[in-house]
C-alpha cells in the first residue's frame, strides 16, 4: 500500500469521478483506475462502485477512505511542520470559532499571524461544536473555540477553559421595547435564536418558565453572524446574544440593549483539540494568540490573578 494510492483513493471519494479526480491530481484515467484495483486487490473488497455517473463508495470503502483522509492529513501536516520548523511560512490551518471568538477575538489576531505566517492558508469556519466534532476528530480541523459540548466530549479530543462570559439581550435601535427593565415586558416579543450555544430555544423556554411566564415565541433560528445583524436591525425580534456584541464596530449605533437583571450565564468560552497530536508551528501560534487576546472582562477571577501573576515573573527574570 503506498501513499499515493490512499491519495488517489480519497481525490475519487472527494470528486464523485475518476475523470474528475484524474483532472485534478495531473493523471490519466487509466492509471488511476489500475490504482484503485491494486488496492481493491490487497486489501481483497470492493472499494467503490462503479455507475454510469461516477463512483460511489461502498461501506468498505467508506471506512478505508476515513483512514486514508487521516493518514494524508497527518502526512501534510508533517510536511509542514518540518517546513516551519525550518524557518518556512507556508502551510495549511483550519479553525472553527463560534460567534463569540468571531467578534471578541478573530480581529485582534489575524494582522500578527499574517506577518509571522504570511504564506499559510488560514481556513476560518463559522460553527459550534455539533458541527465539527467529526472534522476535530479526523484532523481536517485543527482547533475550535467556542462554547463546550452538552454530552461527553470524544476521549481523543482535550478541552480548556479560556473565559466565562455575560449575555445581553439585543434589539434594533429605536425598538419599542428598547426601555424594558423586566422579563415580564418582553413576554409577548418575537425572538430568534442564535448560534452561542447549541440549544438556544430551550434556554429561552427555561428562561421564561422559571419566572412563570408563556413561552417565547420563536420567529427566527440562525446560526449565521450575519443573518442575526440583519434580522435584528430589520424586524422588532429580539435575542439574548454574548455581550460582545456591544462593542463591536459593526453593531455599534444600529441597535440598543435592553437591560434586564434575569439572564442566565452562558456557558463559557473553551479551547477544543485532539491530544494525541501536536499541531503545526503555525496552528500553535495562531492558538497562542487566541489565549493572549482573550477579553480582559470576561477571564475568570482565578485565571486573571494567575496571569498578572506570570507576567510579574516574567518581568523580573534577567
């Protein structure tokens, strides 16, 4: 079994086609399709079936194409690693963030990252953890920052804490509930849930039930950044966001908050990778970055005293 048969294999299950895939990879069809038939051959099953459309891989060939993604993975990775070791600035990085890091974090780190790594190619990802448990896992993401999962993290991934947070309940600017001082007021709004956390129209719902309130009433689901700001700026709905969307710059002057004392803490902020594998240099520096650009506000007491404490002995060593 050699390297470029576990290539060849995971471009025809990415493509669909052999003559896709042969496109792609620079090679001719027929040395692509011997390719798959030696492997086919060793491992003695059915890798793909072959139909009028393209290829389609068989159960068989899905486990195999699985291991063969991370093996690649794992090969680029190396590659890059010696590479940057070396003095290189190149490479590959792709990060999933939740809305909070987005806006507290993200503009913070890409100029200093850009002028250490200008060559990398930084995949940024928009998303909560539901949504890329399977890429952490198989290593075509590097690293998340968000809230944590509800159920038991995967046993190959580690998590660390990097701040506790506060919410804050948006709306446009000029919205007639905008001089809200209680739950109670905005019972009978329209709301949209968002993408902090993965259960949103539950917490709404438990939020108002424990102040003996009817339910909100749900007009809107994003997980988009995007399509929160312009739901929220064109519409009177409502939604309990991260209190960085205060001072953002695209926010700021296009809606209010409404300041009501009954808002339950959000779940907090956590660094999400595997922990068997090192990662790149490159992805190691961007991941220092997100620690020391975390909002000063929102760092647990603890953690904040430990980190002035390290700067202070940073300061005096020779």
């Amino acid at each position: 079994m050699k390297l470029n048969q576990l290539r060849n294999m995971v471009a025809i299950a990415e493509r669909g086609s052999l003559r896709a895939a042969a496109r792609d990879l620079g090679l001719a069809q027929p040395a692509l399709s011997r390719s798959v038939q030696e492997l086919e051959h060793e491992l003695g099953v059915q890798l793909f079936e072959r139909r009028a459309r393209g290829m389609v891989l068989t159960p068989m060939g899905l486990a195999f194409v699985r291991r063969a993604s991370n093996v690649m993975t794992e090969v680029r990775r190396a590659r890059e690693e010696i590479d940057q070791l070396g003095g290189g600035t190149g490479g590959n990085i792709a990060a999933a963030m939740s809305i909070v890091p987005h806006l507290a974090i993200a503009p913070h780190i890409l100029r200093p990252f850009r002028k250490r790594y200008p060559n990398v190619e930084l995949l940024l990802i928009e998303g909560l953890y539901p949504t890329v448990e399977s890429r952490l896992k198989d290593g075509s993401i590097d690293f998340y920052v968000g809230p944590p999962p509800e159920q038991k993290m995967a046993p190959e991934l580690i998590s660390e804490l990097l701040f506790e947070n506060e919410r804050k309940i948006f709306c446009r600017k000029g919205h007639p509930l905008a001089g809200a001082k209680s739950l109670r007021e905005l019972a009978n709004s329209d709301w949209m849930t968002t993408s902090v956390t993965y259960s949103a129209a539950r917490e709404l719902n438990d939020l108002f039930s424990s102040h003996k309130l009817p339910m909100p009433r749900l007009a809107l689901r994003s997980q988009s950044a995007l399509t929160l700001m312009i739901s929220l700026a064109n519409s009177d709905v409502l939604a309990m966001v991260p209190k960085q969307w205060v001072d953002f710059p695209f926010t700021v002057g296009a809606f209010e908050t409404i300041d009501i004392g009954e808002l339950p803490p959000p779940p907090p902020i956590v660094l999400i990778k595997r922990g068997g594998l090192p990662l790149t240099p490159a992805a190691d520096f961007l991941v220092d970055l997100v620690r020391r650009h975390i909002p000063q506000a929102a760092i647990p007491t603890k953690a904040r005293k430990q980190r002035a404490k390290g700067r202070r002995g940073t300061a005096r060593s020779p």
